[in-house]
C-alpha cells in the first residue's frame, strides 16, 4: 500500500500526463477571479430603511389601574342643556330655575391585538458569529416593523367605521383631439379605496381585496385588504384621438380610486387616483389585474382591527369635520384655494367650522408631501414676500440665503387662549409631513382640550390604552430555529372625536 505522500504523487502524475481540457487550461495560474481573495464584508449590516412613527411617539400609551376585560369603556356627556331657553337664565324674585337636563352616553373601544414574527436557524446564528449577533439585530428589526404596522393602524387602521359598500357607476364622457387611445368602446368600473387599500394596492400587484395570512403555528385567518366592491360598469364609444374620461361620486372614507378599463367584460386595472376621476389618452397597459378579482366590499376588519384617527373622524357618528373637495373636472378635480390674504380657504373654513362648532382648535395638521407644497404655493402665490430668509452671522459676515422655504406654521385666528384674560384669541398650529398620509388629504388632530372645557377628565383627546404593551415571545424550540414574536394587547381610545377633521379629494395644483 502506497503512503499517503506516495499516492498523492502518483495522482499527481497521472493529472500531467492526461489531456487538459479547453477550460481546465483557461484555469491555469491564479487571478482575482479564481477566488483566492480576501473577503471584504463589512460588519454589521447596513439596514437602509426609515422608521417613522410620529403618532406612535406622540399619543400617550396609558394603562388601566385595575382589570381591563375585553374593551376600554366611558361614559361621555357631550353637551349640558339649561332649563327653559337654553341661552337664558332669568329667574323671578323667590322662585327656583328648571331642572337642566343632559344625557350620558357609553362609550367603548376593543382592545385588539397587533403582531409580528420571524425566526432565526441555529446555522444562520452560528455562522453570524464575528459579523452580527443574528438574534439581535433581528429582533430589533422585528419590533421596528412592529412599530410601523402600529403607525399605521393609528392613522388609519379600519374595524368597521368606514364601510365604503359599492360605489356608482362612473360617469364617461369621451373628448379632445390628438390622444392615441385606440377607438373602441371601452367599460369602465370603479373600486374605491380606504387608507389601508390606498396603502396595499399597486399598479402591478392589484388592488388588495381579501388575503389569507399563515401563521407561524400554522393557523391561517383573513384580512380584508380595505377596498370596496367594484361598480357596475358604464361604456363609452371612443374615436381615435379622442380622450375617455371617467367620475364616480366620491365615497365618505375613501382616499382613492382604482379604475378598471378595457373591452365588456375585460376590464383591468389601470389607474388608481387620489380623486374621484381620471382621465385615459394613451393605450391600456397589457397584464393588469382583472375586475373580477374585486367580488365583495373588503373595506373594514371587524373583530381584528380598531378604528385609527383618519376612520374615526370619517365615520358619520364622531361629529368630526369632512370635507370631501368637489369633484370638478374629470382627470383635474379641485384643488386648494388661495384666499388672497395668505392662507388657504378650505383650512380656514375648517378651522372656523370647529371653532363655531364646538370652541376648540386643532394642534397640528398631518399632510403629504404634496400637500406642504400646494399650501406653500397657495399661501406664496398670492402677492405676498417670498419665504427666501436670509441668516447673517453675529460676526458680521456675509448672510447666507436659504431657498425652497415652505410653510412650518398655520396661524388659526379661532380658540387660542389669551394669557392676560382667559378670553380666546389666535394659536400657531405646526404643519407636519406624515410620511404615510395620502396626497390629496390633510388631517388636523386637537391633542387636548382648551382650558374652557373645565372639569373635562381628558387629560390627552386620544391615548393607546394598553391591555398588554409590547411584548415578545421566545416559543419553544420545535425545529433548528429561533422563533420569536411580538405583540401588544392595545385599543386606540378617541375621547373627543370632534376634534379631528379631514379635506379630503385634494387635486395636485
């Protein structure tokens, strides 16, 4: 028997006596390519994603001081109504007033449960020794996309305040010269969209209607995807050239349209707007999702799901201001007016209608990204100094100018409390971008009562009231890996719903 130094010579000498083939030859020598390098990984991962959370950071998270059940309850008594003319409190010499009168309503908000998983391979584990503590980092990256699925169900989580049903057949009309739209008669339908359906559809992936989620333990459930059932279908004859236009009458709680065209009974999706109409001049988009994917309304998740401040203030029963902008031309809408004193008329006529209403001013507006714009420009465009500021350093140098200024602030003329005498005169209300606030909406929210509301019991207008805060959850090990989950047991609780409102079907412009 051969030693082992032996046989390996042998071997080698049989591999240079036999023919190379053409690759084995291109591997002679040793290049970058081959393999022989040093492996430059940087440690740890870069994690490039945002986590924003606005709401979750400012609403107040409170507790019960004893037991907690299955819903957080209260009782509200919204208005005190005096005896005789409710305005008038005249009494004659030696006699008693009338006995006023007020009703106690009960209220409740359900404590629902909010979650999310992942999981690690003792293999995945061991072999990110020296480069990241795998279990870690990746709980931490669980609980931020925790508190991100928390975000949104604060703006615009829907357990059934918001049920958009079926909308009407749009309306068409066909216009206009010189679009390529190939001459057909085409079929339009429409599908409205809340918060959540805006979120979950796209062009490509569809409009979301029902999905079913599997477990971690195998379970499965459904979640409604927040739209709304599909219209019936309008037809309209188009001559090449012309331009489809399309309106449906906007729907109370939806912050957008998904649109379904194409031959009867082929329709697909082909646009989905933040107003309710669009406009079609160029050829459909081939590979769409079909209309008769859409089969029933999927707006709300009753039983699953808790109302967020955008559902609560679009449901009819809160006496919150709505203002869904009027549809205007088709494809073009409505957008903000200018009031030519440097402010807008749609936030004006907000911000009064709850002052006159109910004596309050709201804290803050949330509003995308386009929105900030559309306010800086109706607010700059009308003959007032340009937001150009100027910063001159105390050391007597140069001034350093500053462009592309927007508006920060909104003064509010309404329900601010004046120091001197306790009477009411302006407050400043901060503008903030929401990164998950659809164009074409803006939210204002009242963080707290005014001083006038005395003896309220609100400390905060909204809180998250936790059952059970956030959790985590180490399952025991029933495969190679690390199982993980967290949760919390939370509702959101809006004491005065009044004090939220929403402009809403904003066109761009």
């Amino acid at each position: 028997m051969l030693s082992p130094t032996a046989e390996t010579l042998a071997l080698t000498r049989q591999a240079l006596a036999n023919k190379m083939t053409k690759e084995e030859a291109l591997a002679k020598g040793v290049t970058v390519s081959t393999g022989l390098v040093y492996y430059d990984l940087q440690a740890p991962a870069k994690n490039l994603y945002p986590v924003i959370t606005p709401l979750r950071n400012a609403i107040p998270r409170v507790g019960r001081p004893i037991g907690y059940g299955d819903s957080a309850k209260w009782k509200q008594i919204a208005a005190i109504t005096g005896s005789g003319y409710d305005a008038m409190g005249w009494v004659p010499e030696g006699q008693r007033s009338g006995t006023m009168s007020y009703s106690a309503t009960l209220k409740s908000s359900t404590y629902m449960t909010l979650g999310e998983e992942d999981y690690a391979t003792y293999e995945a584990i061991s072999a990110g020794e020296g480069f990241e503590n795998v279990e870690s980092t990746d709980s931490l990256r669980t609980l931020q996309k925790m508190m991100l699925k928390e975000e949104s169900a604060l703006l615009g989580g829907n357990g059934g305040g918001v049920q958009l049903g079926t909308p009407t057949a749009p309306t068409l009309a066909a216009a206009g010269s010189g679009a390529t739209l190939p001459a057909l008669t085409y079929s339009v339908i429409a599908v409205a969209l809340t918060y959540e359906g805006w979120r979950n559809a796209t062009l490509a992936a569809g409009v979301a209607t029902t999905k079913t989620i599997t477990g971690a333990d195998g379970g499965t459930f459904v979640l409604n995807g927040g739209s709304s059932n599909k219209s019936a279908s309008t037809t309209q004859a188009i001559t090449l050239g012309q331009t489809l236009s399309a309106t449906v009458p906007a729907i109370q709680g939806a912050v957008a349209y998904a649109w379904f065209v194409g031959a009867v009974g082929s329709e697909t999706l082909q646009a989905i707007t933040n107003i309710n109409s669009t406009t079609f001049a160029a050829p459909l988009t081939a590979g769409r999702q079909a209309a008769t994917a859409v089969t029933a309304d999927s707006s709300s998740n009753p039983g699953l799901a808790y109302d967020g401040l955008m559902t609560q203030a679009f449901n009819t029963n809160n006496l919150a201001y709505v203002n869904i902008m009027a549809t205007g031309t088709a494809g073009t809408g409505t957008p903000l007016t200018a009031s030519g004193r440097g402010s807008v008329v749609e936030i004006d006529n907000m911000l009064r209608s709850m002052w006159d209403n109910y004596r309050l001013s709201p804290s803050v507006l949330y509003v995308n990204s386009q929105e900030l714009i559309n306010i800086t420009n109706k607010v700059l465009g009308t003959g007032t100094s340009s937001l150009l500021r100027y910063d001159a350093p105390a050391n007597g140098g140069m001034a350093s100018p500053i462009a592309s200024g927007v508006i920060e602030w909104y003064f509010n003329p309404f329900g601010g409390a004046n120091a001197d005498d306790g009477s009411t005169g302006g407050v400043k209300m901060p503008i903030r971008v929401h990164p998950n606030v659809p164009p074409g909406t803006i939210v204002a929210w009242t963080k707290e009562l005014p001083a006038w509301y005395q003896n309220n019991e609100v400390p905060n207008v909204a809180e998250v009231i936790a059952r059970k805060d956030y959790y985590r959850i180490d399952w025991p090990p029933r495969t190679r890996k690390r199982e993980y989950g967290v949760y919390a047991e939370t509702t959101l609780a809006v004491y005065a719903t009044f004090g939220l409102g929403i402009i809403t079907n904003i066109a761009n412009g």
